[in-house]
C-alpha cells in the first residue's frame, strides 16, 4: 500500500492552476483508496485461505494418537452444580467431543464432534469418586454401547455393584 502523491498549492498560483492540482489530489486520493479497498481484500482473502488451512491441518489425526478424549463430571452438570438429572454432564477438558448427556445413575452417553466411519475402535475408560470411611471402596467404568456417534459407558460401584454417578470419568479413543 502506498501513500498517494499530492501537490501543494501555492499561494502565488492563479485560480485556473491551483484547480487542476486539487482535481489532480482528488484523483490521486481516490486512487489510493481504490488501491487500499483491494489490499484490505487481498488480506481478507488471505486470512479466510489461512484460517482453512490451520482447520484442516487441526483435522488431521496422526496414527496411533487417540481419536477422542474427555474427561468429565459424573455428579455435575454444565453449570459446574451437583446434579441428579438427567442432563449433560460438566466436560473439563476433550478433544472430539460434543456432549456427555447422563442416561440414568452411572449411565452416560459420550457424543463425538466428527463421528467415526464404523464403531470398530478401542475404548478405555476409568472413573474415581471421593473414598469415604471405607478405603477399599472404588469405581469402575466399561464401555457397553460402541456406535460410530457415540460411546454409552456405565459405572459401578465396587462395593456394591451398583451403578454410580462418580466425580470424575477419563475417556480415549484409540
């Protein structure tokens, strides 16, 4: 981008003269605007090609790294607040991950951002929850539902085999 040339006028000029140097200005101006309206053009386009290209270099999966991830609240919602419901659970952190929506007590659906092609890909999951007065007391998390949308896992309690809202549930997906 460069700076228009102008002319000054000076004071001993006679009108007619000092006319055609302010038409002349005028257009040298307006000729720079032009040329500015494309630069600022040519750099949105830009911005737009480059913004696409980081898109899909961040798309890309390297082989052997995890397809998706998450680590997320059994015992809270997205509010970050203690709930019973039935309603999409707190995610702390994730990668090609949508949702984690509570189906009942210890029961979740993980819904993936980009769904794979098939549900032929290895899931490990595990969970913790707070120890009370009992020390042995674990929870263990396993997948039961493989789709290429979403994986359903469900938590037990080890104490009782009874499903659990844990406070913490680790997902990957290999």
């Amino acid at each position: 981008m460069s700076c228009p040339t102008t002319t000054n006028i000076e004071r001993t000029q006679c009108i007619g003269n000092s006319l055609s140097i302010i038409n002349e200005n005028f257009f040298n101006l307006r000729v720079a605007a032009c040329d500015n309206d494309n630069n600022i053009t040519n750099l949105t386009n830009d911005i737009l090609d480059l913004s696409t290209r980081v898109d899909t270099v961040s798309s890309l999966i390297v082989p052997g790294s995890s397809k998706a991830w998450c680590k997320f609240s059994g015992t809270k919602d997205t509010n970050n607040q203690i709930s019973e419901f039935l309603t999409d659970r707190l995610i702390y952190n994730n990668f090609n991950i949508l949702s984690v929506y509570k189906k009942a007590k210890g029961d979740y659906r993980v819904l993936f951002e980009t769904p794979f092609v098939n549900n032929k890909y290895a899931v490990i999951c595990n969970s913790t929850e707070k120890l009370n007065t009992n020390n042995n007391k674990y929870t263990w998390a396993q997948p039961y539902n493989i789709t290429s949308a979403y994986v359903e896992i469900r938590v037990q309690s080890s104490e009782t085999g009874t499903t659990v809202d844990p406070d913490f549930v680790s997902l990957v997906i290999y």
